[in-house]
C-alpha cells in the first residue's frame, strides 16, 4: 500500500537549511530560516528563560496532565499581551484562550476549528505570505484566495490593490491577518489601514484570523498589537494564533495559543467548547514546559521586566544590522537603493533579488535566502555583513 506513495516536495525554507548543513565551505551563511541570532552568530536561550526553568525545576511535583486548554495563568497572560490590561473584551468575558503547540499549532487548531463548525470555507491570505499558510490551511480543509499586498516597483505595501480584492469577498469569508512583522516582506499596515481593514471586516462581514508571531520584534510589545486591537474593537468576532518561538526564544518547546473572540460571552463560551474538542482529538493537551515558563516570567514583575529588556535586545540588534547592511551595500559599489530595507520590520528584509540571483548566491558563495528573495536579518552580524554584501554585490 506505502510502496505507491510519492516524494513529497521538501519544505522551501527548512530544505534550504538542510542543504546548507551539508555545505562543506567554511565562510557559509545561512540566511532562510528565521530564526534571531545575536552578535556571536548564536540562538541562546533567554537569561530570563533560564531563571524561569530553574524556579519550575525547584517546585515541580508532578507531571500529571494540564487541562485540553493548558496553563491557566498563561491564557490570562496571553490575552493581557494580546487585547491590554483592562480591555473591555476581557471585561467582558467575549475571548477564550487555549494553549497550543507553537504558532503552527494554533493556526492548525484555528483552521480545523471553522471547517468543522462554521460555514466558512474560504480563507483570504496575502500575497505574498508564510510559506507555510497554505499548507496548514488546505491540509484542513479550507479553499485559499490571495489578496494583494505588496508592490515590487516601489518595495512598499500595495493597499489599493488589498482593498480591490478583498471587496470580492463574501460574508463569512476568513481573512488571515499577520499582527505585525509581516512574513516575508516586513511591510506592515499603518494605523489608518488597519482602521480601513477593520470596517471592511465590519461592512462584508469577514471574520479576521490574526496570526501573531513576532510581537516586540517591530517597534514593542504594545506598539506591535495597535493592528489587532483596531480591528478587534471594531469586529465582533475574531481569531488569534499567536506564538512564543521568537520573543521567548522558546523555538523547540513549541509554545502558541489560540484565542477566540465572540460577540458575547455566551458564543465565547460555546465556541471555545468546540475548540477544546479539536484540541481533544488533535493532541489531547498541550506540552507544558513552555506554557509554564512563559507564565511564570509574565506574572513576575522583576522577570518580566527583564525580558523586555532582552526583547528589546533583539529587536534593537536587528534595526542595527538592516543599516549596517544598506550602508556595507553602497560601499560595495551597489548603485540600487536599498533603503527601504531599513524601513521593514521585523526578522526579514524582502530584498527584491530574483530566483536566479538567490541561485547565484547560494551556488558561487554560500550565501543562503529564500527563494523568494527573503532574507533573514535576524541572522546577520557584524561579521558576516562583508561577505554577504560583496557577494550580493556580485550577482547584481
Ligand atoms: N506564523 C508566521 C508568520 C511565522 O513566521 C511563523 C514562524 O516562523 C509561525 C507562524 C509559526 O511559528 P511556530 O514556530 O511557533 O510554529
Ligand atoms: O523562517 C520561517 O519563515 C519559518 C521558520 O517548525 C520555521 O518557516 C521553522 C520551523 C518551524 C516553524 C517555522
């Protein structure tokens, strides 16, 4: 029976890191996968992290099962950094909040969620967007459509053609939203465009699917929820599948939520029921480590605080190497701007290069991007700058 079953394709940007692994050339660079790297090309875990593990490792007891929906003290955590302190959708009972195994998870639970228990069927993502979107979204069941959103000309957002398209939509159409730090491109809405966004959910009914990856790697962790707390006050229904991979640093623990927002909170209540019942059936309930480390740095005040010191670490090492970067290019000799990089957020720059120029990078000097032309700054350092400039330099 397994003997028919063909190759599946490997994934576009975890089968980059594979080939580099197996690239013998010692100035290599990998620049696919996002994954933050500090200064000495290193992913370590957060200080706060480790302090958090240590007090756990101190007063666990039991490794007993948590409940289909997690660490409760986590959920409340994650809706305060979600919604704000005090937030009348809190207040009022209307979000529900269940801990899941990283973004992916979520998103995953998310999709299988609406296929089952909502007549909505068809899903309205960016284009460009997440590798990864499509195939979590059709692997459950949901018909996926693009809207416009980047313009190639200019490197900028194309928002006119986002509203075009999206008035195509019908009512009860899902809209997947990225809360900031949009993968690939680091072009994100402004504050007016997620008010316009917001009303258009309003006006044709469409229910906004938030997925929020990188909250803290834009400007901050309150700067970087302005989009989803417009919309969400506009809206009376919503999703968010957000995660702790990067701003935690806690990739491998697998460690996200998903939270439903309703009318009220009777719908709230009924539709979370359904989403414990996914989960039931999906992995039963989630791994605690994460869920527990997260809590704990989120409810200590003296913790906390340092993590948004080393939060704000990373994100300033970032900004920092997006204008190393433009600037090592000019004195390369690259006549093109490049500006515009340093007006992206987030982990990624989406530099324009084409397919066959990424090909040339990889091949001739073991610069690895994304096909897409994506490239991970989150991996580059002082160091490394010089040999991916001069080598950009050369296949422009
Ligand atoms: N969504 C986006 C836009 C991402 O870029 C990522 C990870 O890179 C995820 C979701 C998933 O993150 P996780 O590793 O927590 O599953
Ligand atoms: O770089 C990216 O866009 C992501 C990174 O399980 C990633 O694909 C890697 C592994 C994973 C989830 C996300």
């Amino acid at each position: 029976i397994f003997s028919q079953i063909p190759q599946a394709p490997a994934d576009p940007i975890l089968g980059l890191t594979d080939a580099f692994k197996k690239d013998p050339r010692a100035d290599k660079v990998n620049l696919g996968v996002g994954i933050y790297k500090d200064e000495a090309g290193q992913t370590p875990v957060l200080k706060t992290v480790k302090k958090a593990e240590a007090i756990l490792l101190d007063a666990e007891k039991t490794k007993n099962y948590l409940g289909i929906e997690g660490v409760e003290l986590y959920n409340t955590a994650v809706q305060t950094l979600l919604f704000g302190a005090k937030n009348d959708i809190i207040n009022a009972k209307r979000a529900y909040t269940a801990q899941a195994p990283g973004g992916t998870g979520s998103l995953r639970v998310a999709a299988e969620f609406l296929v089952r228990n909502t007549d909505s069927k068809t899903l309205w993502v960016s284009n460009p967007t997440w590798a990864n979107h499509q195939n979590i979204f059709q692997t459950a069941g949901l018909t996926i459509k693009e809207y416009g959103y980047y313009k190639a000309e200019t490197h900028d957002m194309d928002f006119d053609a986002m509203i075009t398209d999206l008035q195509a939509a019908q009512p009860g159409d899902l809209i997947l939203l990225h809360g900031c730090c949009h993968n690939p491109t680091g072009i994100d809405l402004s504050s007016s465009q997620w008010e316009t966004v917001g009303q258009l959910c309003v006006d044709k009914e469409l229910v906004p699917l938030f997925d929020f990856a990188y909250q803290g790697f834009g400007a901050g962790i309150e700067e970087d929820a302005q989009g989803l707390r417009i919309v969400a006050a506009k809206v009376p229904e919503l999703l968010v599948a957000n995660s702790f991979s990067k701003n935690f640093g806690l990739y491998n623990e697998r460690i996200g939520a998903i939270t439903v927002v309703a009318a009220n909170e009777e719908t709230a209540q009924k539709s979370f029921s359904q989403i414990k019942k996914t989960i039931r059936a999906t992995y039963s309930n989630p791994p605690a480590h994460g869920g527990l480390i997260v809590s704990t740095i989120l409810s200590d005040e003296t913790l906390r605080q340092e993590w948004e010191v080393e939060l704000a670490e990373m994100r300033q090492r970032i900004a920092e190497m997006r204008v190393l970067f433009v600037e090592t290019l000019k004195s390369e000799g690259v006549k093109q701007d490049f500006s515009f990089i340093s007006r992206q957020n987030g982990m990624f720059s989406f530099s324009g290069l084409s397919k066959e120029q990424v090909n040339r990078l990889k091949d001739e000097f073991g610069v690895y991007i994304v096909g897409s032309g994506r490239i991970s700054v989150a991996g580059m350092t002082k160091q490394n700058i010089p040999v991916i400039c001069k080598a950009i330099a050369q296949v422009l």
